[in-house]
C-alpha cells in the first residue's frame, strides 16, 4: 500500500471516529438539556406563565396578563382559570344581569361553547379534550363527531357515545373513534360503560363493563371492542386492573376474574376477591372472612404461593418505582439512591418527592428534579439531576399545593412566610396571611386587599377583599 493511500485511510478513520465521537456526545447532551419524559399536554397548558389571571373590580370578574395589563375587561360573575387558551365562565345572559349561563371563552374573550349548569361543562384534562353539553371537542375546541352524537367521559380516555337517531351506543376512544357498537333492540334504550382503572405499570389494556337495561352484561376490551364475556343476566363489577366480579341480586359476590390477552386469565372459587399486583401475580382472599387469608396466583406459572412475592412493577403514581429512584434509611436518617448508586447518603431527618405530574413537568420542561430535604430546621431544595441544592430556607412547615409551583414556608417564631417557585426558582418573603398558591400566580390576603404576584413572584395586581 502506497504512503499516500495509507495517510489517505488513516484520514478516513480518524473522520469516523469523531463523527461518532460527536453523535455520542450529541445524544448525551439531548437527553440532558431536551430529553426526558414526555409531558402530557395539559400540564403544559396549566402551567402556561402566559396564562390570563381571574382577578375581580367591583362586582364583576375580567382577566389580566402576568404583567397586570387588562385582558378581557370585568363583566362575569365568576371567572375560573384558564388552562392554556380556554377557561370557564359564568357570564350573564340578558342587561338585566339577572340570568346567567356557564361559557367556555378563549383568551379574547368570545364564548365557544355554553350550558346552563356549570356541571355540564367538563374538561378531560389527561386527554386534552372538552365535553359540553353533550359533544365532544378536541384541544383546538373543533368539534369531534357531528350533534347527534351524545357523549359522555367515563374513564381511561373512553367514552360512552349514544345515537338516538341510528338507535346505537357504545364506546369512543380519545380520538373519536368508536371501538364497540351495541344496536338497540326492540324495547331497549339504555346503554351503560364501565371501564377499568389501571394503577399498576405493567397493564397495556383496559376491559369494560357494558351493561343494558341494568340487566345484561359483558365484557369488552375497550381498545378494540372484542367481546371477551357476552351479555348474560348476572351482575358485573369492575375494579381496578382488569379484575371483574360477579354479584348475586341480594349483592352477595359469586366469583372474581381476571382478564387480560382478550381472555379470562383466572377466576376465583365462590366467595373470593381478587387484586392484581403487577408482576403476573394475583392476590386472592376472603373479604368476608375475619382472618382474611391470602393465597397468591402466579399467572405466568400458573401456580398458588402461600407468601407474598416481591413485586418489581410500580404503581402509576409512584415517582419512585417509574423513575428509579428510592428512599432509603439507616442511622434514624434518609437517603437517596438509583440502583447500587447512593445520590444523597442517609443523613437527612425526611426526603420528600414532589407530585409525580409536578415532577415530571419539571423533569421534561425544567430538565431538574427536584426533591425536598428537611435538615434540621432547614427545608433544601435537590436537583437530583445536577446533583446540587438549589436554594435552602429555615423553617418549621412547609405547603405545597399539586397544581402549583409555588412552595410556602413559614416559622412559628415570625410573622413573615417565605414563597419560592420551583419552577423560576425565584423566592420572596411576605406577610404571614391567608394566601392561595395557583397554577401561574399567588394571592395574598392584606389590609389592602388581595395582592397577585406572578411566577417571578413580582407584584402585578391588588383586588378587593
């Protein structure tokens, strides 16, 4: 090989080797500054900055930005929160203002949508989707099937659809489309769902309950409508994680079963519950007995265990199990670990995680994740993923709501409280009063009246008491 041809491949190398070089760095740097979990799209319209703020002159509500600058002018009863461009209101009807209806009203202030009960008004905020008197609309508020269509949420991202016209119900996914259909026959008109809730991680699919005329029922995977137990005159129960149970008229429970691959896995002897654990195994029991024995089903295996397993699979809710994390003790202290890997040694009096919708906003949007320490008199903000405190307050309590970024804390020995954003992670100190953490600002109760700061904790706005 001539000097010119290896210099020349040698070149090659060297070029391929930083190309690759960069890719890996590329991604690591992604999945630090742009990846993470994907946040669902109604906590990013609810913990909008830009969201317009309720505030109240007089009689009548109206709406500022997070500048204090008026937005749609007071005219309301009432006025509720926006959540990203939409929010609810109660607004009169005739000059008299004497009659009122609820609206669904954008950010201008025009009505898209109205009822006369504000309980007619519901907003599916997993799915991003409005149902208004009857009909259903996406994120966009586009209507998603024509009116003579009534529709109803009932769990899961599953809808119960009722045509009156075509004489049909069934169920609706979260995408309008309809997955089971039930043709009324003669003499019938009532048509109800009941899907299961799903708490446990390692559940892909929901089953429902269907019922007719409060007599008939089944069993239908509510993804694709496939029957897996037809209509029959026997009582069914849903409970979480595809378990059914079979009642008696005097609701005395005949047997409990487990569904899943579009099948009934298990069913129990008379008298018997069940629970799904995760992990393929099943809980059974005797509720009614005062011991409450407990035998437990391997579904995989097929066979009964007297001792209770080790389940690996986390609940739904659990910050924990879902992101790797666990609280660990020993010396009366608390730690943090992922794995073998201790982040934080066990020396604190209580680690405490945030909500797991607040921490995955803040883990997708914010890139931290945060955990609150009490050391001592002290409360400490962790950023897990930068392994670093953020910002440390003394304190003897401390509030955090859900649905707001804004953290309270307050001493028995002095008059003031101190607030902090999590998300800004800006803090002030102000009085001790009655206050209200929201999802983009904070109220204060003073002698002047209600003082609104935004989430840079500035103040933009005081109203009456």
């Amino acid at each position: 090989m001539s000097k010119l041809r290896e210099n020349e491949l040698k070149q090659k190398i060297i070029s391929i080797l930083i190309l690759i070089t960069c890719l890996v760095i590329g991604y690591f740097l992604y999945q630090f500054f742009v990846g993470g979990p994907k946040v669902s799209k109604y906590l990013i319209k609810m913990f909008d900055s830009t969201n317009p703020i309720a505030i109240k002159e007089g009689q009548y509500y109206g709406y500022i930005d997070h500048n204090g600058k008026q937005t749609i002018a007071p005219q309301f009863k009432y006025a509720y929160d926006f959540v990203g461009e939409y929010a609810i209101v109660e607004a009169f009807t005739d000059n008299d203002k004497k009659n009122t209806e609820y609206r669904v009203i954008n950010r201008k202030g025009h009505a898209l949508a109205s009822s006369s009960l504000k309980s007619r008004i519901n907003y599916i905020n997993e799915y991003d989707l409005w149902v208004v008197d009857d009909v259903l609309y996406d994120g966009n508020f586009s209507k998603m099937l024509d009116e003579q269509y009534s529709i109803s949420y009932e769990d899961q991202g599953y809808f119960l659809f009722e045509n009156n016209a075509k004489r049909q119900a069934g169920i609706l996914n979260d995408k309008g489309k309809k997955t089971y259909t039930y043709n009324f026959k003669e003499g019938e008109s009532t048509f109800r769902v009941r899907p299961s809730t799903i708490t446990v991680a390692d559940i892909d699919k929901v089953y429902c309950v269907i019922e007719v005329e409060y007599e008939y029922y089944g069993i239908v995977n509510c993804e694709t409508g496939k029957i897996i137990k037809d209509l029959f005159l026997t009582t069914i129960r849903v409970d979480d994680n595809n378990i059914f149970r079979e009642i008696d008229d005097d609701y005395n429970l005949i047997n409990s079963y487990y569904v899943d691959n579009n099948k009934i896995l298990y069913e129990t002897e008379s008298n018997k519950r069940l629970e799904y654990l995760g992990d393929g195994f099943l809980e059974i029991y005797d509720r009614d007995s005062w011991e409450e024995r407990k035998v437990y089903y391997n579904i995989n295996t097929r066979e009964k265990i007297q001792n209770k397993p080790t389940i690996n699979v986390p609940l739904l809710d659990s910050i924990e199990g879902l992101l790797g994390f666990e609280k660990f003790s020993c010396n009366d202290g608390y730690g943090i670990k992922s794995g073998d890997k201790i982040i934080l040694s066990c020396t604190f009096s209580r680690i405490s995680f945030l909500g797991i919708e607040k921490f995955n906003y803040l883990r997708g949007m914010e890139k931290k994740e945060i955990v609150i320490i009490e050391d001592g008199d002290y409360y400490a903000f962790y950023d897990l993923r930068r392994n670093r405190e953020l910002e440390r307050f003394k304190g003897d309590y401390l509030y955090s709501r859900h649905n707001s970024p804004f953290i309270r804390l307050s001493n028995d020995d002095s008059d003031t409280i101190i607030v902090y954003n999590l998300f800004t992670g800006k803090y002030k100190t102000l009085p001790d009063s009655t206050c209200w953490s929201r999802a983009n600002y904070f109220e204060l109760r003073t002698d002047e009246g209600i003082k609104i700061y935004n989430n840079n904790l500035e103040h933009i706005y005081t109203r009456e008491n």
